[in-house]
C-alpha cells in the first residue's frame, strides 16, 4: 500500500522540541559594525552560509577535467618535440594524425563518425551541466530566524523514521526512510496480525516535516508492504 503526500510547503513556524543529531548551527555577525536595524547585509550573510553548508564544490570533477587536458597537452608537446628533432614518433606523429582525420570521411564509415561525435558532445555536455549546477552535501537548511540552521539528511531521516515508527506502533528495524533531495519514501512493515494505516503514518510524518519545515522541502511517500513481520 502506498500514500503519497501532496508535497507543499507549509508556513507555520517550527515548535520548540528536542532537535538532536548532527545539526551545525552558524551565527551570522548581525552587528557588522553597524547598529541598524535588521537589514539586507546579515540576511545576505544567513543566505551564503546556508548555500556554502548545504552545497558541495566541484573539486573532483574539475580535477579530472584539468588532468585529461594536462596529460592531452603534454601529450601533442611530446610528439611535436619527436618531430621537431626528427625523431620517431611515439604513437602517432602530428602531420601523420592529420592526414589521417582529414581522411576519415572517405575511409570511415560516416555512421561510426556520427556515433562518435554524438558520444564525445554527450560527454562534454555531462561536464559542462556538473560544472553549471551545484553540488549537494546532503544537507538541508531548517528556518532559524537570526542563525542559520543546518541538519543532515541522516537525522531528518531518522526523526521521520521515528514519527513513523510510533504512529505504526512497530519495531526500529521495521521502519526505513529513503531520503533524496526531492523525495522522502517512507518504508514500514507492519507486524504480522496488526494492520498498519497508511494514512495515520503519513499524517505523523507530514507533521514532523511541518514543524521542521527542512528546505528543500520533499514529496513525502509512504509504502506499506503487503507482508508482515513476526512479531517479539
């Protein structure tokens, strides 16, 4: 059995409760040496702290990408050296690769080359998207007012698995949640001879995701499987 939440955002404001895991909390300077009122500068500050904590740098990616172009260039260095001072190539001299590329259209199958192409602009468009979007740290920021709030997807996950565990009244290990950055599937087994609603689990958990208010905010899903579990 599955229920799936309509997944809006709501605005009632968290309430005060035990919110334990690995949260990093950040205080932004609200002075900076300035004793206005609340303005665009410390909000401005929130906000930057929020996407450093809650995104990933592209450092791998850019790593791999600087070290093909390096090997690429050291590459055509060294066998344009070997021509230069009239020595065999190494693998492939440069006037002999471009005879043999100005040659391919009517020695190649213009099939193959169209392949080609298309898998090398795939490619380069799959680096270019990773280079353009940001990168997620499986984090999500929850609204703090005056600091900024961040907690892993590792402890929202398991508050929902909690909620739900308590509204399905089973088990810790009968219980999983799925977290993405989109979507939260929530997974119960019930125990065998004891129904379990789908709706009451997914109103407790809409619940907890309402007064957490985690950003971004995901589609909640809830599955209940069609088999149970022996009870203790």
């Amino acid at each position: 059995m599955s229920v799936d939440a309509p997944g809006t955002e709501h605005d009632g404001g968290p309430e005060d409760g035990d919110q334990t895991g690995r949260a990093s909390v950040q205080e932004a300077d609200a002075g900076s040496g300035s004793r206005e009122p609340a303005s665009a500068g410390p909000r401005h500050g929130l906000e930057t702290a929020i996407r450093r904590e809650t995104g990933s740098g592209r450092v791998l990616a850019s790593a791999m990408v600087a070290l093909i172009v390096t090997l690429l260039c050291v590459y055509a260095l060294l066998e344009s050296t070997l021509q230069a001072i009239n020595q065999p190539a190494w693998l492939i001299d440069p006037e002999s690769a471009a005879r043999f590329v100005a040659g391919l259209p009517d020695d190649a199958d213009r099939g193959i080359l169209g392949l080609l192409g298309l898998v090398t602009a795939v490619v380069g468009l799959i680096f270019v998207l990773v280079a353009l979007r940001r990168g997620r740290s499986g984090r999500r920021s929850l609204p703090g007012g005056r600091i900024a709030v961040v907690l892993d997807d590792e402890v929202l996950a398991s508050a929902l698995a909690r909620r739900a565990r308590s509204a399905a009244t089973v088990r810790p290990e009968q219980v999983t949640v799925v977290l993405s950055r989109n979507e939260a599937i929530v997974n119960v087994r019930p125990t065998s001879g004891i129904p379990v609603s789908a709706e009451a689990v997914l109103a407790a958990v809409e619940d907890e995701l309402r007064r957490l208010r985690p950003q971004p905010y995901p589609l909640l899903r809830v599955r209940v499987a069609g088999t149970g579990v022996v009870g203790a």
